[in-house]
C-alpha cells in the first residue's frame, strides 16, 4: 500500500512537469509576398512553429490532405491538390492576374 501512494505522488509531481513536453504546435500558410506582381509567382509554405516562428517547413502530403483550393475575386476555384505533387516545396505557386481592372486575384 505504501508503494501505491509513493507512485500516486510521484505522479501527481511530474504530471506538470511532463504536460509542457507535449505541447502543441502551431500549421500556418505564409505567402512569400503580400503585394504580388501580376504574372509573378508567389510561393506559399506551410510552416510549423511556435507563436509564428518557424521551426519546419511541410510539404504537400497529398494522402493526408482532404481540400486545398483557391478562389478568385469571381469565386472561381482551382484545386490546389490536383495541380500539386506529393512532396514538393513550397506546397503551392500562385500567379496572379487581373480581374475587371481590379486587384490581383488568382
């Protein structure tokens, strides 16, 4: 019985301490501009990190991804998975274009 209360305690001690190992990680899309250039390509990374340093960079994982899609100013989409392969870097390039003599738009 005294053994059982020593691991209780000892439990309840280190619980604290072990939680803040298991700390999640925030996934965030960051464009490599935020003024783009009509026709210029503009890299988007999914980066992981914590409070937005980036500690990795993902690359599309195809499998593991349901929808990745953009829409335009129109509300056209296109399907970002079924353009990319598995595995590149940046997950996508976008060019931008001009819609009825307004802001870029994909």
């Amino acid at each position: 019985m005294p053994r059982i209360v020593s691991l209780v305690a000892a439990a309840a001690v280190l619980s604290p301490l072990l939680t803040g190992l298991a700390i999640a990680h925030d996934d965030w899309l960051s464009p490599g501009t935020y003024r783009p250039t009509v026709g210029k390509p503009v890299p988007v990374r999914l980066l992981v990190g914590d409070k937005f340093v980036s500690e990795i960079e993902r690359p599309l994982q195809k499998p593991r991804t349901v929808k990745f899609r953009s829409f335009d100013g129109r509300g056209k989409s296109l399907d970002l998975l079924a353009a990319g392969r598995d595995g590149q870097k940046p997950l996508a390039a976008l060019t931008f274009g001009v819609v009825d003599g307004k802001l870029p738009a994909p």
